[in-house]
C-alpha cells in the first residue's frame, strides 16, 4: 500500500509500464460488493478484514491447530518467509496461522497472523510446523480506503486517534466493501460502508484523512478512463506521515493475536507476489521524505540495516538489563535474609541464656503440673477409654435379653392358615362351596382362638414396655457417646478380638502406672536424701557426688512415665483401637436393634390378637348378622312409601280447585319430616354398611356371598359412594336449566344443604366405569385429610326405572371463578388463598394417580371469596376425552402445547391450565413463568411452596418506598413477563412448542 504499486482498471485496454511501479494484472472485479467484519486496524485508512462467508472456515482452522500445534515440533534453522506457521498468541495462549516476516534474533522472530491481520514477536519455541492441509491462502485481507491517504505531516497522537476512529466504525462489524482496485501485492482499494454511512467520508469529516490530490481536475478514485500509472506516480509522491517514535497502538483487531506498537511501521507485507517498500523509522520520522527525492534504493536499505542492528543491540541491551536487575534485587533479597537470620540467632541465644538461669524451677513447674493433672485423672473414672461402657451394654443385654416365644411361632403358623382359608372364602363365588370353606375356615378358627389365649397370656406376664425402655435408654446413650454406627453382619469374632482387646490395654495400662509411681516414689525419696546434703546442722552429711549425680536420670525417668500414663489417658486411640470399638459398638447396636424388633413384632401380634378376640368372641363359628341392616332397609321402604303418598296427596290438593291451602302447606311439612327422616336413615344405612364393609375387609370375607341381596360388594367396589336407598322421584329437585348443558342438572336440598344432582346416561358397561372412576376420585378425597382441595362426592346411587346414574354434589351458587371474576374480581389476597386450594386439589389428584384434564374457570370455585375448591369432573369420558375439549380463558387456549401436538394429558398439562387461571393477579408472576416455561419440572406440591403462597402480604407502601425496591429484580420481573407476553401471542397463533 505505501510501497510501490499499480492500479488495474476494467476500463483500461492496454497496460502501462512506469520504473518504479509493479505492473498489475486486469481488474475484473470493479464495483464487486463484499460482506465482511473487521479484525485489525493499521492507521485510519488501512485495515483488514475477514469475509463473512468463512466463519465457519475460521472455527474449522482454530479446532485443527488445536488438535494438531501441541504435538508439533518448533522451528529449527532458517525459517521459510513463504511457509505458513503455527504461532501460539502470548495473550490467550491459543494457536493461529501465521508466516514469519522478520527474524529479529536467534530465538525471537516478527510473525503476522493472517488470517486476523496483526502481528507480534513471538519466541521460536512457540512457532511450530502444521501440517501440509492447513497451508492455504489467508481468511483476512488487507483493505484501503479509495481515494483517501494520510495526511503530510500528521502528528502522532492525531494519528492513533485516526487508528482508534476508524476500529470504531469498522470492528467486528459488518460492513460491504465496493472494490475499486487492488495492488498486485494483494491490498484491495474498496468504498466501505456501514448501513447508510460512508466510512471513508467520516474519516475525512473528522480530518484524520484527505482525499488524494493530482494535477487533473478530477480525482483517480471518481475517474476511471484516466491514466492508471500517472495517477500511481502522483499517489505515490505524497509524502509519508509522521510515524516515527510514536506510542504503542490500541489493540482494534478482534479479540486474538495483537500487534506490536512500534513495529507496525516496519513490516513487509506477508503475500508472496510484488514488493513492499518498508521505511527506516530514522528517515520517517524526518517528515520531508518523498519517493520522488534522490535518495538511491542502496542508501536505504543499507539504512535500514543499521536500524535492524540497532533495534538488536536495543533487544539485547534490555535483556541484560534485565538480568541485572534480577541479579541485583536476588542479592538484595538474600542480604535482608542473611540479616534476619542473624537477627533470629541472636534472639535465640538470649532466649537460651535466659531460659538456663530458670531452667531447673521451669522444669520442677512442669512436672508438678503434670503430676496434679494425673492426680486429677485417676480421680476421675476413665473406663469409658477401654470399652466398659460396651462391655456393660452386653452384660444388660445377655441377662434381660427376650427370646422368641415359643406360643409366638405356633400362633403364626395357624394365623397364615387362617388367612389363606380366608382368602380362599373371598375368592369365591358359589354359595354351596362357600360353606364348605367356611366352616374349614371355622375350625381354623376355633385353633387360632386358643392359640391367640397362650399367647396373650404369656405376653402379659413380660414386661415388655420395661424392657423396651431399657434397650432405648441404652441406644441412646451409646449414641450420644460413639454417634451413628453402621450395622455388619453378626460376627462373635469381633466381641472376641474386642475382650482380646480389653485385656491387653488393662495390663498396658497397669505397667505404665505401676512405673508412674516408681518413678515417683524415687523422686521422693531423692529429695529426702538431699536434706541431708543441704541442711548444715547435720553433722556427718553425705557427700554430693551420692545425692546429686543421679537427678538428671531420675527427673529424665520420671517425666517419661508421667508423659506416657498421660498420652494413654488423654490422647484418641489409634486407627485400629477406634476399629475395633466401633466394630464392638456395631454388634451391640445390632443386638439392640434386633430386640427392638422382636418386641415391635410380638407388641403388634398382640395388639391383632386383642382385636381378633374382639370381633370374633361374638361371632365364633358363625358369620355376623345382616339383620340390623335389613331392620334400617325395611324401616327406609316404609318412610319412601308415606312419602310417596304424601307427594300424591299434596299433588292431588293443588290440582284441584277448592283445595285448602292450610292442608296443603300442613302436607308439605309432613313431606319435608319424612324426606329428613328418609336422609336420617339413609345416613344409618351407609354406617351399618360400613361396619360390614370393615368386617367383610378383615375378618369375614364372606358377607358379600352370604349376602347378596344387601349389594355390600358394590358398596365396596364404589369406595363407600354408592347407596341403593335413595331415589330421584323422593327428592324435590328442580331442573337447572341454565346450567345443563350435556347432562341433566337438578337443584335439591338435603339435610339442610343445597346439593346438585348431575345425571349420566349410562348402560351396564358404561355404570361400572362410572362406578370405579367416582370411586377412585372419592377415596383420593376421603385420603386427604384436612385440606383436600376437591368437590365432595355426597352420593352416588341408580335410577331404577331409567338407565341413568345420578351423582349428589354441594351446590354453590355464584362461586365458581368465572362467576365471581365476572361479578367483583378477587383480591389479590382472596386470589392467593383460593389459588392455594386449587392447588391443593390438584396435589390431592396427582397424588392418586388422577389426571383432572378439565380445569377451567367455571370448573373452579372460589366458596366465600377464600376457599379455592377444584370440581369433579364428567366420570363418563377418559382422561383424554375430558382433556380434548379446549377452554378458553379470556383469549388464551387452556389447552397445553403438547395436548395440541396429540399427547397423552398429564399432570403437567394440568398445571399448564392453572398456570394460566392465574393470569389476573400479578403478585404471582414469577410462579406463573415457571408454570408456563418450566412445567416438566414443576409439581403441584411445589407449587402449594411457592413464596407467594407461604409469605404473608406485606402492607401496601408509598411511591416513595416502592422506588427504592431493587432495580435487579424488576429488571428480572419485565423480563419474565416479556417472555409470557410472547408465548400468549404464540398460542393464540397456534405456534407454542412443548418444554
């Protein structure tokens, strides 16, 4: 670009040939449009650039060299200017493309990346061979701006602002280049543009570049029938900018290998054809060089060469510098060493010298604090250190231990008799063999019976709950002292190598004490002979050599064995002591938790004995009576007889013309007494099935042989729901006309409550499905204690004259949640407990293995503003059926993605549609993304945990205080709700996908 080039023109019919200038061949891409995305920046009119289209090409490169550069050999000898290398970047220590465009010294060389455009110094251990498939043209290519050029004597800091300038319009961003020319050496002259700006203009406007100027009156980028090589000549007398000592340039390239700040300005271009010209900074920096000077070619270069020598003598010059340097503060470091260690030294000595003129009062201290420790020791009991604590666990568990009852065995082997007689009754169908089984069953029965009394009596005779009490006790105490243990297998080789144990640490022990108090009492008796020595009143003491030269010995000899009773006292066992007591701690807690068992069995052995003595001492070798049942049928027959009487007489009375309306209000209260009386003994009716039911289950399977008139199986079948008692005709139900739709819908009152009866076209296949889906949902009712969340099944009886099945449920008129959002919307407080007991339900359904697949606005109600109760639903249609028909809520379909793609309903799909019930209240945002976005995850229970649901409403607050609520959040919030905004409008466009 600033050496010597020639431009091609498509316009150009013959080319021309000027000394000086490198013939290039014809252009035939003039005006040709790239799209490309800069990656380097060289001053404010050059730059280079990579082609969009070799993104992939780019990623390809870099997993090769990845693969490839870590096991290649570095360079050796000469190095080939035209060969592609592997360069790994100082920056990111990752491995790029590059060619070598100078060498510098014996290990650096100046490399460029080319396919990035930039360059840097690189040592020859980080250049390395690549293989033969990786050698091919550059991704990026050298751009220059058309028509423009630096201007003469631009300072540097202009300069580098220019650099900047232009990295901010073209830097990883995409922009079209409009070739005009290119040079023979590869460097492409393009009009570059960003959207609608014209990136040279700016660069103009900003005046970090001019437009080339000529003799002719119109400039060669807007001519293209001019002389090629006169405006070359012309281009390339302008004079050089001001580059010279300049700072190290901003990093504009992308973010991979970057160039080195001074030496921009001294490179040769890295393609292979035509020639660079490349500018001694000395000459540069001048400012009044021209090409057209005198200056020959050989002054240059022989320049240039001094200036490369004295860019090496630099390099090395720095290095040596730098060496001392090292060299200077290493020996800095290890005089301020030497002179902390002296420093240290002459401490210790004092300490020493100190420490010697108290050294004999230190160390009688020392041993008289540890003889009071020990003395404290043996006061207290240490047994716990050698296992006593277990050994006792063992002595209470072999004298008290529980054996197995010798009744306990024989009562099993007739009880599984007895069930398997039982089982074989209930499997039955024919009445004739049924008898025959019963009566086998009976005198199973009379066995277990007596063996059921030795039994209870010989457990009543064991203190059980003592016993129980104790193994407790001493579990927990155990694992207060040695925490949770691990239960093996039983093994009697571990209480034997632990007593092995015991043994030697007691004989251990004794030795060590037994010598602690030798020790001692030589220490003793050396002091009372030393009075002796010391005391001047005596006449004939002894000599010194006999009472002092054994002290150091005897003080030597007394430390050890007071140091060696304190360690075993005081110090953990070792790994194999903890062992073995933990080995020994494992089987007594086994041998406890084995009783334990033991008990637990023969307690709830007991407690089915008592029980079974219970039921049967009434009923030995006969089955239950039916007859109170049948006693409540007749007296039901009877009170349904008066009251279809009194029905006709009132009938009759208001049909007629001169009836008396005192009679007739007198009928009807006699109706509604009867119809009471009717519900009363209906209620009757389902308690004594329910007995039958209790005693059918466990103790007389029989019943419903017996029995068939009574209909206990079905009672059964339907979890309790079905009642054969009460008929459509005895109750005063009225239509509800608004409200039935597919099914017939009527409106009574019962005991005092408004109920709804919802009838079912039913056949027989039709009645038991009916019969088993209600009574699944009845019994996840009834399981669910406290809260369930569901719509009550009352009851559930058959028409007798129609194939109809009619089920009796609460009435709440106005409750269901599009008629109260209709009339006055919830709050949001009344909106978070309703939703809570929606939740609540559908916890309750899930948890049985019940799919709703018809939750909707008007299959939910909201009982006094705050219950949130989830409706049954139509128990003639599958899951997938109910689930087919789709509800809308305002303009949002309750019908989840994956239903609409023809998948089976889930539990998910349920919170999918009450995800979207919550749309009116915005305190429940962030559960309703997680319910639309994340419901493969979700479940109804944690749903029933959300924070909305457990934290309680805080108080309304001012303006004021909102705006210091925490921007992050909000900043969370508008995007979760932009998220549910887009998903609406996919699902009214019918275009949501599944989680």
């Amino acid at each position: 670009m600033w050496g010597q080039g020639h431009f091609s023109r498509a316009s150009v019919a013959e080319s021309v040939s000027f000394p000086g200038i490198v013939q290039m061949d014809e252009d035939t891409h003039y005006n040709k449009v790239e799209d490309v995305v800069g990656s380097h920046v060289e001053d404010a009119v050059t730059f280079w650039a990579q082609s969009i289209d070799r993104n992939k090409d780019i990623v390809k490169i870099g997993l090769s060299l990845s693969e490839a550069c870590p096991h290649a050999d570095s360079v050796f000898g000469s190095l080939d200017p035209k060969k592609i290398y592997g360069g790994l970047f100082s920056e990111d220590k990752c491995w790029y493309r590059c060619k070598v465009l100078k060498i510098i010294s014996d290990e650096k060389c100046l490399v460029r990346y080319i396919d990035y455009g930039n360059t840097e110094i690189l040592n020859r251990s980080d250049i390395v061979e690549i293989p033969s498939e990786l050698q091919f043209s550059s991704v990026a290519k050298k751009y220059r701006l058309w028509g423009l050029q630096i201007p003469s004597g631009q300072e540097v800091t202009q300069f580098d602002q220019g650099r900047t300038f232009l990295g901010s319009l073209i830097f990883e961003k995409e922009i079209k280049m409009r070739i005009k020319a290119t040079y023979q050496d590869g460097t492409i002259i393009a009009q570059a543009e960003y959207g609608s700006v014209d990136i040279g203009e700016e660069v103009v406007k900003k005046g970090f570049a001019e437009k080339c100027k000529f003799p002719s009156s119109n400039n060669i980028c807007e001519e293209k029938k001019s002389d090629p090589a006169q405006l070359a000549l012309r281009n390339l007398k302008n004079p050089i900018p001001l580059w010279g000592h300049r700072s190290n340039q901003t990093n504009l390239s992308r973010p991979k290998p970057r160039l080195s700040g001074r030496l921009a300005l001294d490179l040769k271009n890295e393609n292979d054809t035509g020639s660079h010209m490349t500018f001694p900074k000395e000459s540069l920096a001048v400012g009044d060089f021209k090409l057209g000077s005198n200056v020959s070619l050989a002054k240059i270069k022989q320049d240039q060469k001094l200036i490369e020598e004295n860019e090496k003598l630099k390099t090395e010059k720095e290095v040596l510098l730098e060496r001392y340097k090292a060299l200077e503060s290493k020996v800095e470091q290890t005089t301020q060493e030497l002179q902390q260690e002296k420093a240290n030294t002459m401490d210790l000595t004092k300490h020493l010298e100190s420490t010697l003129k108290t050294r004999v009062g230190t160390r009688m201290k020392n041993l008289a604090a540890k003889v009071e420790i020990l003395k404290e020791i043996r006061r207290v009991n240490t047994n716990v250190r050698f296992g006593d604590d277990l050994s006792e666990a063992m002595q209470v568990l072999d004298e008290g231990c529980l054996t197995i009852l010798s009744s306990l065995n024989e009562l099993e082997d007739i009880w599984a008799e007895y069930s398997l007689a039982q089982e074989k009754i209930k499997t039955c169908e024919d009445v004739n063999e049924g008898n025959i089984l019963i009566a086998e069953r009976n005198e199973v029965q009379q066995k277990l019976y007596v063996a059921v009394e030795v039994f209870t009596l010989e457990v009543d005779e064991l203190p059980l709950n003592k016993r129980l009490k104790t193994l407790k006790d001493l579990s927990a105490a155990l694992e207060a002292a040695y925490g949770q243990a691990t239960e093996g297998a039983n093994s009697e080789d571990i209480l034997r190598k632990f007593y092995d144990w015991k043994c030697d640490k007691r004989e251990e022990f004794s030795k060590v004490r037994t010598e602690t108090e030798a020790s001692l009492q030589r220490l003793v008796a050396w002091f009372q002979s030393s009075l002796q020595v010391f005391d001047l009143s005596v006449e004939e003491p002894l000599s010194s050599d006999d009472a002092v030269d054994n002290i150091d010995e005897i003080l030597e000899k007394t430390e050890s064995c007071l140091c060696k009773e304190l360690e075993i006292s005081l110090i953990e066992q070792g790994d194999a002591d903890k062992e073995i007591i933990l080995n020994t701690y494992g089987q007594v807690l086994q041998k406890i938790r084995s009783e334990e068992r033991l008990i637990a069995s023969v307690q709830a052995k007991y407690k089915d004995s008592i029980e079974f003595k219970k039921q049967i001492v009434d009923c030995l070798n006969k089955s239950p009576s039916v007859d109170h049942l049948l006693s409540i049928k007749k007296t039901l027959k009877g009170l349904k007889a008066r009251l279809r009487w009194k029905m006709v007489e009132r009938n009759n009375l208001e049909e007629s013309d001169d009836h008396d309306e005192s009679e007739v209000e007198k009928i009807k209260r006699e109706i509604s007494q009867l119809r009471n009386s009717v519900f009363q003994e209906i209620y009757h009716e389902r308690e004594e099935y329910e007995k039958l039911n209790s005693l059918a289950q466990k103790w007389f399977p029989e019943l419903p042989l017996l029995y068939p008139e009574i209909g206990l199986l079905k009672y059964m079948s339907s979890g309790g729901l079905l009642t054969m008692s009460l008929e459509r005709d005895i109750l005063d139900a009225e239509p509800m006309k608004e409200l039935s739709r597919k099914h017939p819908l009527l409106c009574s009152e019962m005991n005092g409550q408004m109920v709804l009866l919802k009838g079912y076209s039913v056949d027989v296949d039709m009645e038991a499905r009916v019969i088993k889906r209600a009574a699944a949902y009845h019994r996840a009712w009834r399981a669910a204690r406290g809260e369930p969340g569901l719509l009550p099944l009352k009851f559930l009886f058959l028409c007798k004259s129609d194939p109809m099945a009619y089920l009796v449920v609460p009435y709440y008129p106005r409750a269901s949640l599009s008629a109260v959002q209709a009339i006055m919307p919830l709050t949001s407080e009344e909106a978070l407990k309703v939703m809570k007991g929606v939740a609540h339900g559908l916890h309750t359904l899930h948890k049985a293995d019940i799919i709703h697949g018809s939750l909707h606005q008007n299959n939910v109600f909201a009982v006094n503003r705050e219950q949130g109760i989830v409706g049954d639903f139509d128990f003639t249609k599958s899951v997938s059926q109910r689930a087919a028909v789709n509800m809308m809520v305002g303009d949002l379909s309750l019908m989840s993605p994956e239903l609409k793609m023809g998948k089976p309903p889930s539990a998910s799909s349920d919170l999918y549609a009450y995800g979207c019930l919550l749309l009116w209240d915005d305190s429940v945002k962030s559960l309703l993304c997680s319910l639309i976005f994340c419901r493969s995850s979700v479940t109804a229970e944690q749903v029933l945990n959300a924070e909305c649901f457990l934290l309680p409403k805080e108080k309304s607050v001012s303006d004021a205080e909102k705006d210091t609520e925490c921007t992050q959040h909000k900043k969370e919030e508008e995007l979760k709700m932009e998220n549910l905004d887009k998903f609406k409008e996919k699902t009214r466009n019918g275009e949501a996908t599944v989680d």
